[in-house]
C-alpha cells in the first residue's frame, strides 16, 4: 500500500503549516528521511522529511497553501505501487489519461455538470468560468482542477478569452479587488496563480486602494509569522494584567568587565562578549533568585521551572522571533556567547528548528542599538514577564555622600509582568537584583 505523507505536527498547539516550496516533485525518486518540503509554522519554518522510500506521487496541496496537520500530503510509492494503487480521490494530475473523452454537451447545465465526473473544486471552476466539462479531457479518473485549468489556457485562450491558470482563492481575491488576473506573475507550479500572488500584487499604472477608504496604500497580507504575531501579542495583552515597573542602572562596572573579557578573548581568538551576552548570564543568575519570574501560569497551577530558558527578541524581516538559550544559568560567559552567535546567525538564515524556539521561560528584548532609551514590552505567553532594554547614554550622575558629580553610562530595564503571578513587589526585587549584579558585576561569584 502506499504510505500516507501527512503534515507533521511539530508543536503542541500548532494546528497548520503554509506550504512554502516542494523540494521534491510528482514522480521524484524519494528517501526516507530526505528534505521533501519546507513548510512555515507560526513560530519557524521547518523542513519536512520523508517518511520512506519510493516515489512521491498524489500531491494533494502546492506552495502558499495553509494545510491543518495531520492532513494527507501526498503518498510514496513501493516498488512495484502506480498511481493506480492510490485512494481514488488521490490520483494526481499525471496520472494516465483514459482512453475514451465524455461525449460532448450542447451547454453548460447543472445536469450537465453532475453527469461528468469531476472533482468539486473543478465542477465549481467550470461554473465560474462557464465551461462545459464535457469537453475538458481528465488527466485521471475525474477531471480535475488542473484540468480545467488546462483547458481554459488550451482552447478558450485561443478563441479570444483571456485566461490564467489560477487557485480558486486567487480568482476570488482578484474579482474583489478587481485586478486582471493575466497580469500577476505566479509563484505556483507551472505559473499557477496563487492568493497571495493577487494579495501581494501592485499595478504599475494604478495604485492599489484600502477598501473603503481613497487614499492609495501598498497593501502586504497578514499571513503566516506576522499573522501569528499579531494573534499572540493582542491576546496577551488583553489577557494578561501586565504591571510594568521600570530602573535605572550604572552600567560604569558592567562595561567596565565587558572590556576586560574581550581582551582575554582577542588573545584567545574567541568572539566578542556583547552586552547581551552580559545581560543573559545576569539575568539568569537573577531568576533562580525569584523563581516567580522564571514561571508560568498553566490552569490553575503556577509552574515555577526549574531550569532557565532565556528567549532573546530577534528582529527578522517578516517579523520578530525568539530563539532560546536554554538552561542558561548553568553557562559560563563563553558558552552564552558561543549559544547566542549561533542562535542569531541561523534565526537570520532562516535555519532555526521548532526546539530552538521552544520552551522558553523568560524573555529579553534589547532596543538598545537602536538608541530607545525606553519601552514597554508585551509578554510572550506563556511566560510570565518579559524584560526591556533601552540604549546605553553618558550622562552627569551624583556619584557620592559629597554630591561629587560625574558623567557615567547608564541604561534603563522595563519589567512587564503578569500581575496574577508576579507581585510588585516581587517584580521589584527582581529588578533590584539586576542592578546589583550590573553594578557589582563580582556578585556573581558569590
């Protein structure tokens, strides 16, 4: 029998996956755990292996579509298996043509269209683009969207009627916005235009305009990691009672350390120690120290975790993701170094797998290098605070019982926490050990 390729569940809660490109294709010789596809999570693109060896063969779903997990894919064949071998709704487009075409209709009809077999996709294509399915040659045992398609671009093209090989979705996306079709570039198989080819698409002679509104816009779809942000982020925040308490710190000691290590790590040949690097190690030394920092609420229990699993805010172009140094109170400076750059770089490569953005318990999210000097930041569910880190400034400080003043770098640290399980009080201490740790950096040892 052939085997089922199904959309993998990665996580708990993930319940689709957006096809973002085939690596294999109908017919491909496969092997089991071979990259067959790419698919995009809420969290992470992933690569999806192949659960054997054979042919891929039934590919049920191309690229841009969003596909529940669980779902079937496609399937491979075992030696000596055919397309005729697969579910009979399953027989892909390349399978083997029948010998003897329908008989032609005089028109296009309901009763018409019931008489032919065809899949439902493609009998509500022919409805919309008026063609009698009688006429359309099945690549299968039914006709088939692709078939349809096929036709339209074959024989009605020819006759004086523009028409483009497109998803049913993207038919509708363009009738709404009212943009031809033949002028969109598709990213599908064999040019297939796909919904957010329209969604994404701007003509060069007219802007596009928002819906109700006159003012012209670029309009870019809120799909994938930027939708999924956008459904967390609302969701904490109008979930979450965030409290957010806000310090200033010396930082004269912190830089001062900071300096020290990266001349031991230029004679050692080793990278340099960011301030972030920095901050993660001070941080976790501080979350063992409040262990209600370091939880989250799950029921109605609070979990306090055991192991700190510090999430650092990185900023992408599609969007914001947080690789995780995980049990990072048990690092030296070196190991969150060596763990930071290398979680950075793949985030960047867009390489990251589902566990390096997993299980986090407590974020960072530095704007520094930006010059924010301060912000507020939004919890990342379902950890229970977050912390924001603004850009460091020299300015005049009293620094002594003799009002002797001074000019000294500083920062400030913003805590937002959830308040149903981190008191103020709590949260303040927390912070209170940060700026100890930041401005007698040799605390640690103890």
């Amino acid at each position: 029998m052939p085997v089922p390729f199904i959309m993998p569940k990665f996580d708990m809660d993930q319940e689709k996956a957006t096809i973002i490109s085939w690596e294999k294709h109908e017919g491909d010789t496969v092997r089991m755990d071979e990259t067959v596809l790419t698919v995009e999570t809420d969290k992470v693109s992933m690569e999806v292996p192949c659960p054997a060896d054979g042919v891929l063969a039934g590919i049920k779903y191309q690229n841009g579509d969003t596909v529940p997990v669980t779902t079937v894919i496609a399937y491979v064949l075992k030696p000596g298996e055919t397309v005729a071998d697969l579910p009979r709704d399953k027989i892909p487009a390349s399978a083997p043509k029948p010998e003897v075409a329908p008989p032609p209709l005089a028109e296009v009809s309901a009763a018409a269209v019931a008489s032919v077999a065809a899949t439902p996709v493609a009998v509500r294509m022919a409805k919309e683009e008026g063609v009698d399915l009688a006429k359309v040659q099945a690549s299968g045992n039914r006709i088939t969207r692709e078939d349809v398609e096929h036709y339209l671009v074959e024989k009605v093209k020819p006759a004086g009627r523009v028409a483009v090989a497109a998803t049913p979705a993207a038919r509708r996306v363009a009738r709404e916005r009212d943009i031809p079709l033949e002028a969109v570039a598709g990213s599908g198989p064999r040019g297939r235009v796909q919904a957010a080819d329209v969604a994404a698409f701007q003509s060069p002679h007219q802007p596009i305009f928002v819906s109700g509104d006159a003012r012209p816009a670029d309009v870019v779809p809120l799909i994938g990691i930027r939708q999924r942000i956008a459904e967390r982020m609302q969701s904490s925040f109008q979930e979450l009672p965030h409290i957010a308490l806000t310090i200033e710190v010396d930082v004269t000691e912190l830089e001062a350390a900071r300096r020290r290590l990266n001349e031991l790590a230029m004679k050692q040949s080793h990278g340099k120690v960011s301030m972030t690097a920095l901050l993660v190690k001070i941080t976790a030394w501080a979350l063992k120290r409040n262990p209600y920092v370091n939880s989250s609420l799950v029921g109605d229990q609070i979990h306090l975790w055991r192991d700190v699993n510090i999430g650092i805010a990185t900023a992408l172009d599609e969007g914001l993701i947080v690789p995780v140094i995980r049990q990072a109170n048990e690092k030296s400076i070196r190991q969150i170094v060596d763990a930071l750059d290398n979680l950075t770089s793949r985030a960047r490569d867009g390489k990251l797998t589902l566990a390096d953005v997993q299980q986090g318990t407590f974020t960072i999210s530095n704007l520094g290098m930006f010059g924010i000097r301060q912000f507020r930041a939004i919890i990342n569910p379902p950890e229970s605070a977050i912390l924001a880190v603004g850009t460091m400034i020299r300015k005049p400080v009293v620094i002594n019982e003799r009002d002797e003043v001074a000019v000294r770098p500083s920062m400030t640290l913003t805590l937002s926490a959830d308040h149903r399980v981190i008191d103020g009080v709590v949260a303040a201490r927390f912070l209170n050990d940060l700026m100890l740790a930041i401005e007698t950096p040799e605390t640690l040892l103890y």
